[in-house]
C-alpha cells in the first residue's frame, strides 16, 4: 500500500479488539488517527501507545450520540485539517442472548443506535470533508449477517443493517467517497485460550486475528481500491462456505 503519510482516519471503537488492530496498522502506513471510544480509559491508555509511534488522539466519543459524533469529527478537522477515512467500528458485540419473546425493546434500541445509527451518524458528519479529500468509509459488519446462531435478534439485525447502508451510501457519497463493508468471522482478541480444534474447524486453518481485519480495511481505504465500493467483504477463514451437518 503506498504511503497514507498526511492523512487522517477515525477509528470508531478504537480502544480494543479489531478497532485496535485497525487504528494500529493505519498508523503504521502513515495516517494521523483519531481514537474514537465510548471508554475513556481504555481509549486514552491505547492512544497514548498509538502516540509513541506517530500522531493520534483520543476522542471520546458514544456513536449513537449525534452532538458526540459531530464533536468528534470537529476535533479530526481542529487537529488533522482534513479527514481521509473512517472505520465504522464501534458496536456492543457481547449483548445477553435474551429469547425474542423476553427481548426488552430498550436492548433492541440501544444496539441499533450504536451498531447501525452510529455508522449513519459519522458517515452524516464526515461527508463533506471525505468529499474534498475523495476519501473513503469502511463499515465492518459480521458473519451474521450471513448466519446465525439463536437468540441474537438486535445484533444480527444491526449488522445486516450495516451491509444495507454500506451501499445506500456508496451510490449517495459516490463518486467522491468510496463506502465498502467488512464481514469479519472469528476473530480472536486475545480474551480466552484457543484450542486446535477452534483452529482446524476453519478452512483456512486457523481462526482470525485483527491484522487480518486491518490488512483488508486498509487496502479499501487505499488509492488501489479505487474501483471497489458499495461492497461487502467476508473475512472469516471460509466458515461461511463451509457445510456442516450433524451426524
């Protein structure tokens, strides 16, 4: 990937996890990158890491609050002077699996709001400037919107939302702006030990990790993607294709 040197990303959920990777590796290729988070400490301790390896920032930041997510995005243009990309990373990913028929319309709402409305809300507040950079969006989704497993109604929901709006955007923002999606499958973050089982069910071999996520976000993000848009990308080691049946 040629050098992003000059540029400004927004890292959505950048304090942990695959944002983490994400924020990471675009700093490496030489962006400026706001650490946007919803955690306070967690996101400063991971910008302040960021900081010692180039130019970051932390912005706290809830997504599914619009005066929040239209503040953050002042401070990328205050600090940046300009925005390049954005990472829709930011979601509540460990929801309780609650039946439907017991599911309170609150935990509905409120995973909505930051799973799928906040990637609304920062695309809404960045527009204009990813248009005068001919920048780019990335949403990062997951295989549920392709799979499901029981009593995951809000999240599966959230993240095929997020697909839906991934292209909407790209046929609204485009030319100018670029607006793909990342699917990822499991990806570990370092929270529990695998096992080699958990590794050879993949068809790939091995279960995920963040820089795979990054790597991939990265070159979306990039000059050499410049015909791709409105698209969704599975990251998942071949789950998704792979049969299974109980025998």
């Amino acid at each position: 990937m040629r050098s992003a040197k000059h540029k400004v990303a927004i890292v959505t959920g950048a304090a942990r996890g695959i944002g983490a990777g994400i924020a990471g590796h675009l700093l490496d290729a030489g962006y400026a990158v706001v650490v946007a988070d919803n955690d306070a400490r967690a996101g400063r301790k991971a910008a302040a890491a960021l900081a010692a390896r180039g130019k970051a920032w932390f912005v706290e930041c809830d997504v599914a609050d619009e005066r929040q997510v239209a503040a953050c995005v002042a401070s990328a243009v205050a600090r940046g002077r300009r925005i390049d990309a954005v990472v829709n990373n930011a979601a509540l990913a460990r929801a309780p699996r609650i039946p439907v028929e017991k599911l309170p319309l609150a935990t509905w709402n409120r995973t909505l709001a930051v799973n799928l409305t906040g990637a609304l809300l920062m695309a809404k507040h960045t527009a204009p400037h990813l248009a005068r950079t001919r920048g780019a969006i990335v949403n990062i989704a997951s295989t549920r919107v392709l799979q499901s497993e029981a009593n995951t109604e809000p999240y599966s929901a959230s993240k095929g939302g997020l697909v839906a709006l991934t292209h909407a955007l790209a046929i609204s923002l485009g030319p100018k702006v670029r607006v793909n999606c990342v699917s990822p499958g499991w990806i570990h973050v370092g929270t529990g030990r695998l096992r080699r089982g958990d590794h050879v069910q993949h068809p790939a071999g091995r279960v995920g990790t963040p820089a795979d996520i990054a790597e991939l976000v990265a070159f979306l993000l990039s000059d050499q993607a410049g015909f791709i848009t409105g698209q969704n990308f599975v990251a998942d080691g071949g789950m998704t294709r792979k049969m299974i049946y109980l025998e």
